[in-house]
C-alpha cells in the first residue's frame, strides 16, 4: 500500500470547510490593507536561496528539496517565499509602480524537517510582503494585518513577539558583543555553536539544544544596541502599535533564523497547539534586493502557516460558518426512470443547483439511506408513476414530508424554497 509521503496531508472534503473559510477570508482581507494576489512558480532556482536566506541558515543548510532537472540546473521547491517575492518584483520592473507594491500569495512551501504535531514537510503559507517603503508605518500596517487576519477567523488568546535586530551599521557592534558573551561560555554551549560563532553568530539565537538556553537567556539584547535610526525607526513602530492598542512582547531571543532580516521581527504565537506554537512569523528585510542583484529597496512582510492556523482554529474550537444541506439527490426506480433521472439531474446543474444521482442500480431503499447521509436537502423520487405523468416526487430530507411536483417546475420549486430558507 502507498502511503502519502512522510511529513505529508492529504486534506479531505470533512476538512475543506476550515480551507475554505480561511482562503475566503484571506481574499477578503488582504485588498482591504492593497494587497494584490499573485501566483508563483514553486521552484526557483537554488541560488536564490542559498544568496537570499543565507547560507547557514538551517533552512538552506539542511531544509531544502534541490534537485538538478534535465538542462542540468540546480532547482529547488520553494522553501519560503520572501526572496522569490522579492525576485517577483524586481523581474517584472514594480519599482516604476506606487510605493509600497504590497503583495499576497498562498503558496505550498517544503521543508525537509523532522516531522510532528504543526511541522509538516510540505505546508501552506499566507505570504504578506509590501516592498519599497522604509516607513516603521509599514511594518505596524504590516502587523495589523497579520492580527486581524487570526482575530477574524475568531482566535484568541493569541501572543504578538517584537524585536529589532538592527541594521548593517549597528549589527556588527551587537554581533561583537554576542560573540564575547559567547566566548566568555565557551564551556557550557554546543559544537555547533562554537561552528556559529565563527560562520555566522546571529544564528546562535536559533538553538534549539537544552544546554544552550541559558547562554542565549544571558545574552546581549540587539534592540539596546542599535544605532540612531534603527532605535528611531523601533520607538516610532511601536508608538503605531500602542496607538493601535496592539499589545506586544518585547521578546529579545527572537532572531527569525533567515538571513535577510533587518530591524524589525515579529512572531504570532498560540496557546496549546503543541511544541509548534508560531502561527506566523515576519519582519524586515531592507538589505534583500541589493543581495539579489536589486537596486537597494526596503520591504517588510510575514508569513502565515495555515495547517497551524487549522490547529489553532480546531483547538480553540473555532468553526467555519455552518453550511446548511443544498440542493437534490436523484433516486430512481429502474432503468427507465435512471435515464430520466439523469436528465434531471443535468438540468439542475445547469441550473446553478447541486445534484448528486444514486449509481449502481441499487434498491430505492439504499438509494433513500445514501440520501440523508449526502447533505442534500432534498430527495426526487423518479418512480413509474412520477415517469408517466412527468412529475418527480419532492421529499424533505430534514423532515420528511414529501410533495408531488411537475418535472418542468422543480428548478423553480427548488430555488424558492432555498431563497425562503435563506431568509
Ligand atoms: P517562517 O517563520 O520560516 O518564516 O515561516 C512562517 C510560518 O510558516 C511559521 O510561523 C509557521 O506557522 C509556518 N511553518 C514554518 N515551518 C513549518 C513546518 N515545517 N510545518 C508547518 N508550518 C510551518 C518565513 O517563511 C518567512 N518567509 C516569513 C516572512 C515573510 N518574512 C518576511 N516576509
């Protein structure tokens, strides 16, 4: 027996509800803040990555789907979809265009990590990026958004994390100081983060070894370290989020393990899903498009898991708008009265109504059970009778009371009696 691939969903219709409801919401919501949606390729070339995200990031070291396709070039499945916004961007020439262009896509992203309860190897992002305005006014805009999207589906209980990491004038002096503090315990941290130290010691807060924890708690905190503007262009966020009665934590560990990230980050985070327990995570990233070969362009964005989001909304038992039963399902006699059966049933759909027809010429009886379990709201009856007078009988399926109807009427019958129970 195949089984889907480790790390894997198959997501089925008893669960399309909870999709359904956040991809209308997402569609709703994102224009509402000017975000246009965008489709994007799932592969690109590997070297957008290992530039974009950086090199010793775990993602890019030990994350991605790469493979060599048949021209022999290095591709790899979209491990996150900020640099392949960005290359969006620069590609199609957006800077001609108002500023900020703020862009949204729902976007299948893989990562080859060790499965559990919210980490999945292949997973869906909501990916919010508005490129091309440095004003801290963006990244607060930026923040509602990812806020609301979660309160309107109902969640709560939610925590917003804040950082800055500042920017290349004031990151060396922080990372100096990180790399002292480090040194001075060079006897309570693990392998790789004396390697971290040396490659790359901003990833030294993404360590996830127990004996670490204590050395990352005692460490010093990038955002009493930044230079004039960086302070500045933090204060001014936050005097947004306060205005906007946004409460955050001021969380100094949080250093969003991608290389591309300048001044602000940010994670949303939820109670009781488990060990994985950020449903979103973003910020800045003002240095990414000179890295890709752009003209310097700042941008800020996140990015939403939406299985987390499922959790979350699962957990906290927080549920789509109830579909009520719709349309007719077609039972029928014999083989006369399938074929009429089936005729009626086109016809239905062609009138916008959902029609499902009983298949295999099983007895009117099993046809009725797989009635009421089909969530149709109503059953026709095609029986000897019904064929010769060209009328079809109209059962209720909630209530069972039945009633005889003209063929050539049911459309009509059917729509006022969806029109009378939607109002
Ligand atoms: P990220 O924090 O790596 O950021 O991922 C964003 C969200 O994707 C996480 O908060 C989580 O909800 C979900 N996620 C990540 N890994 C997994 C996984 N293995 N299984 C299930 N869900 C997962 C980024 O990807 C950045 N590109 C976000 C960004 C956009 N920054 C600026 N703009």
């Amino acid at each position: 027996m195949y089984k889907a691939p480790r790390g894997t969903q198959d997501i089925l219709p008893p669960d399309q509800p909870h999709w359904q409801w956040i991809r209308g919401w997402i569609q709703e919501l994102c224009p509402l803040y000017g975000y246009g949606r965008i489709d994007k390729p799932l592969f690109e070339p590997t070297e957008l990555f290992t530039r974009g995200v950086g090199e010793s990031t775990e993602v890019v070291e030990k994350q991605m789907y790469t493979f060599q396709d048949k021209g022999g070039s290095s591709l790899t499945l979209l491990p996150e979809a900020t640099a392949p916004v960005m290359r969006t961007y620069l590609e199609h020439g957006m800077h001609v265009l108002p500023q900020p262009v703020k862009l949204y896509a729902v976007l299948p992203i893989f990562r080859h990590d060790r499965p559990q309860a919210g980490r999945y190897r292949q997973f869906s992002q909501l990916n919010c990026e508005a490129i091309g305005e440095a004003d801290p006014a963006v990244d607060a805009e930026s923040i509602a958004l990812a806020w609301r999207f979660f309160h309107g589906l109902g969640l709560s209980q939610l925590s917003l994390q804040l950082n800055s990491i500042g920017d290349a004038t004031c990151r060396p002096g922080y990372l100096e100081a990180l790399v002292a503090h480090y040194r001075a315990n060079e006897d309570e941290i693990c392998d790789e983060c004396r390697e971290r130290m040396v490659k790359n010691p901003m990833r030294l807060l993404d360590c996830k070894r127990r004996r670490c924890q204590p050395v990352i708690d005692g460490s010093p905190k990038s955002a009493e370290l930044l230079c004039g503007p960086c302070d500045e262009h933090f204060q001014e966020l936050r005097r947004h989020l306060d205005r906007l009665g946004l409460n955050y934590h001021l969380n100094h560990r949080l250093a969003r393990g991608l290389d591309y990230y300048t001044r602000t980050v940010f994670e949303i985070w939820a109670p009781g899903i488990g060990a994985q327990s950020a449903l979103l995570g973003g910020g800045r990233y003002d240095g990414l498009a000179e890295v890709l070969g752009g003209q310097p362009t700042p941008g800020v964005g996140f990015a939403a898991g939406l299985e987390r989001t499922v959790l979350a909304l699962k957990t906290q038992e927080a549920e789509p708008p109830a579909s009520s039963p719709s349309g007719a399902y077609l039972a029928y006699l014999g083989d006369d009265e399938k074929a009429e059966a089936f005729s009626l049933a086109e016809r239905l759909r062609e009138a916008g109504i959902p029609a499902l027809l009983g298949f295999g010429n099983r007895s009117l009886k099993a046809q009725m059970r797989e009635a009421d379990r089909s969530g149709a709201a109503h059953a026709l009856i095609v029986g000897s009778r019904e064929r010769e007078s060209g009328m079809v009988t109209v059962r209720d399926l909630a209530t069972g009371a039945e009633v005889p109807v003209p063929q050539e009427e049911v459309v009509r019958w059917l729509r006022e009696r969806a029109s009378a129970l939607a109002s």
